[in-house]
C-alpha cells in the first residue's frame, strides 16, 4: 500500500542526500578549480548559501577550507551540522535566509549551485541576496552561481528524474514544469518522490516555485549590484577548460562572480 504525503522534499534530509548527493565529485572538483583559476585572493574561508544537507559543503570542509552556511529548513540545518560534526569539523552551519544576511569575519568564496538561488521568489529578495554576498566577500573573491536560464529560442526542458539506491533503500523522483505565471515570473513545479523500502511505499508530493530568469533580466539584476562582476561563464557540464558563451538558446549557466 502507497502511503502519500503533500511535504517538501527538504523536509526529509536523508532521501534528497540519497537522491542528489551520490555525484558531488565533479561539482567540488569544479568550484576548487573556479577558485584557483578565478580568485584573486587564496580561498580559505568558503560559505554555501540555501546548503541544505551539506551535500557538497562537508566535502569541502573535509578537503581543509573553512566551510559555514546558512538554509531555511531547520532539519536541513541539524542534519548538515550533524554531519560536519561527525568528520570533526565545527558545526558552523545556520538558520538563515539568504535573502539577507552577514557572515562574522566574512569569507573568500561562496557557491549556490542547482537552483537554490531561483527560490527567491521577487526581485528584492534576489538583490538582497546578491547585496549579502557581495557584503560579506573578500575583494578579489568569488560567487559561483549555477542556475538554470529560461532560453529565448527553443523548447525549454520541461521535466527531469532522478533515481538512487542504496541496499534496500530506493528513491524516485520525478519534477515538472507546471507552467510560468508571466506576472510574477514564477514557475510553478510539481514533485513526487517515491521511497521504497521492503516494507513500504511512501509518495511525497512536493511543489515548490522558481523564480524565471532570461539572460536579460539576469543581466538587469547584476546591474544593481555593481561591486559583483562576471569573470566568466560555464555550464552544468563543470568544465573548466570549457567557458561558455550566453546564447538565447542558453539554459544551464554557471556564473563566476567577482567582488571588486
Ligand atoms: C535544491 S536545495 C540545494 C541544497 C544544497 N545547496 C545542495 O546543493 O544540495 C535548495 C535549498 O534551498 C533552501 N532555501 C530555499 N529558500 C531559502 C532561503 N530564502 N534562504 C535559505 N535557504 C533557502 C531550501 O531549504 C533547500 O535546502
């Protein structure tokens, strides 16, 4: 029998590890070649805003950089400092909304990648964010930004899934575009996640809203923050060697932001 339940998938830490933090590897490889590549300053200090179960942040906390973060989940909060205390590291992960917020003492980068930061749902929440971050980043220092771009010309991706395993435990998840609502730019997502265990079948039903960005309007947005500038440009492939250029077709962008 199918339990189901209408909740956010951030409410349950250990299915969004299991289901997203299986393939870290290549996201941390990329931001320590950004910041190497990037950086105008020797990145110690790194901070994650929206970081959530610390999928990628603990790694990088276990790689020696000094890591802290903020999420508005609490369990995503617990859970990520359980973890972090667990690999001896302090718990230095926090309830915060990154619409608005400072840092003690600051840091040399910060990361947002998969989205997080499409959740701030208006424009002032979202220069809030950036004014945040800009505020708290060492001078030469960087933002890495990966969000998805609505594309001007051709078919958006319209759903995606994932799928993870581990022993007798397994997770679905299916996501779907329900449609963008032009007023507020807010597209509207459906989510349903299914754990399987041997002895039960839980659906979680999630929805959740993303705030649409073309490459104008991205570009709008940074012109209010003046102090961030684009150093350079990428896709979710996390290439390196492989900076990309913005086209209308453009979806999964991966922006290196500067503090001057
Ligand atoms: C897609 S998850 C990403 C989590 C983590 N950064 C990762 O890469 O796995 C998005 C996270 O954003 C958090 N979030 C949403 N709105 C937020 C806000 N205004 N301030 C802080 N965190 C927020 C959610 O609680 C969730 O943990």
């Amino acid at each position: 029998m199918t339990e189901t339940v209408e909740a956010s998938i951030y409410d349950y830490p250990q299915y969004y590890e299991l289901l997203f933090g299986s393939d870290v590897a290549a996201e941390n490889r990329f931001l320590k070649k950004c910041f190497q590549k990037h950086a105008c300053c020797e990145v110690r200090r790194i901070f994650e805003p929206a970081c959530g179960t610390g999928r990628l942040l603990v790694k990088l906390g276990r790689a020696g950089f000094d890591v802290a973060g903020n999420d508005l989940n609490a369990k995503a909060v617990e859970y990520c400092n359980r973890r972090l205390k667990r690999a001896g590291l302090p718990e230095s992960v926090v309830v915060g909304d990154m619409a608005d917020f400072q840092v003690d003492g600051g840091f040399d980068a910060a990361f947002n990648t998969i989205n997080s930061f499409r959740h701030l749902a208006t424009e002032r929440q979202a220069v809030g964010h950036l004014r945040s971050i800009a505020g708290g980043l060492t001078a030469g220092g960087l933002y890495v930004l990966g969000i998805h771009l609505e594309p001007t010309d051709g078919q958006p991706i319209q759903e995606e899934s994932w799928s993870s395993r581990r022993g007798n435990l397994v997770v679905n998840s299916y996501m779907w575009s329900k449609g963008i609502d032009r007023a507020t730019r807010l597209e509207h997502l459906g989510m349903n996640i299914d754990v399987y265990t041997p002895a039960r079948h839980l659906r979680i039903v999630d929805h959740m809203e993303y705030r649409t960005y073309r490459w104008s309007q991205f570009q709008s947005l940074l012109k209010k923050v003046p102090e961030l500038e684009i150093a350079e440009t990428y896709d979710f492939s996390y290439r390196i060697q492989c900076p990309i250029q913005i086209t209308s077709r453009a979806e999964d962008v991966v922006f290196v932001l500067r503090r001057k």
